[in-house]
C-alpha cells in the first residue's frame, strides 16, 4: 500500500485481484479494477524470444529444475502455464 500526499491509503492489486482469477492475468487485471484497486502491481519480463510477458517469478522451480523465464520461448512458456 501507498499513501498520497493527501494521505489517503490507496488500495493495491497485487498480481491484479487472485481471488476469482488466475494471477497475472487479464481477467486479474480486470477484477482488480472491478473491486475498486486504485493501482495494480504486475511483473513484467522478456523470454527468449524477447516476448513481454506478465510473469511473477524470474525461475520455474515446480520441478526445481532452474529454469528462467528468459531462456525459454513465449510458447513454451503458455505450454507449462496455459492460463
């Protein structure tokens, strides 16, 4: 949370609103607006193939394998994470 210079609190999404949603997604994003979310935090990152994406963690460790979101592709990366 923030607060402004009229020190009102503002209200943050982090990784848009996860409740109902899928995190960093679109529908996220959406939802947080929808619950009144005065600013949505997201994490952006290139793959390999210099796509931007909305990824929160730099390694895909379910497998502990030490694999980084920016040496694989966009596609490969929608394959593992289709939503």
């Amino acid at each position: 949370m923030i607060m402004k210079k009229d020190r009102r609190l503002l209200i943050g999404g982090h990784r848009g609103c996860k409740c109902s949603e899928y995190e960093n997604t679109i529908g996220a994003i959406n939802e947080g607006l929808r619950c009144g979310a005065d600013y949505l935090e997201m994490d952006i990152q290139y793959t390999k193939d210099d796509k931007i994406v909305v990824f929160h963690d730099i390694v895909l460790d379910e497998e502990r394998t030490n694999i980084f979101v920016k040496d694989i592709s966009a596609s490969e990366l929608k394959i593992k994470y289709p939503y």
